[in-house]
C-alpha cells in the first residue's frame, strides 16, 4: 500500500530536482551555468559551486516559487558546517517536498 505514497512523492521531489535546476541556472546566469548538467546528486559546494550570495538569491526564488513555507534560512541554521558544505540538490529537495507535505498555517 505504501507503493503508491512513495511514488508520488519520488516523481514530487525529482519535479522539485528539475525546478532546483532551472532556478539555479537562472541564479548563476548562463555563462557560468550552461554546462551543468544538476541532477539529485549535484553538490552545491563541489559540483555547482555556487556562491554564498546566489544561494541566497536561490533560496529567494525557492520561497517565490513554492511558498513562505520553505524556509530555506531555518533549516540551514539547523545544519552543522559539515552538512551544509555536503548540501545535495536531492537534500534540498527532499526538504522542500517535506515541507508541502505538510498543512498550510491558517
């Protein structure tokens, strides 16, 4: 029975991977973003290496496009230094999946 749950939420959180990708191609501008190729797995320090003010600009967009439920800044400051150098654009999405699943404050 729980088959179907975890499909679901796969197929939300891979279209959350693809919308963190667009996002942080627009963020970083197409000279520097053309070649990537961001998938789950994309670290942002290692493989996107993207830049302290674009995360910010990324987390800005992430909030215009899902919501003020995705607190980004929050859930970072719960992260040690370790996890957040380690951050995965599957991890981020998983979060913000995460947090859609979750009820809308009245």
């Amino acid at each position: 029975m729980s088959a179907p749950s975890d499909n679901a939420t796969s197929t939300q959180t891979d279209e959350i991977v693809a919308t963190i990708g667009r996002l942080v191609h627009e963020v970083i501008g197409e000279e520097d973003g053309f070649a990537l190729d961001i998938d789950a797995d994309s670290s942002f320090s290692e493989d996107i290496e993207i830049e302290s003010i674009e995360f910010v600009a990324l987390a800005e967009a992430l909030q215009t496009t899902y919501g003020e439920r995705i607190d980004l800044i929050a859930w970072l400051g719960e992260l040690d230094l370790d996890e957040i150098i380690d951050l995965t654009v599957g991890e981020l999405a998983e979060f913000i999946a995460a947090c859609l699943r979750e009820p809308a404050d009245a």
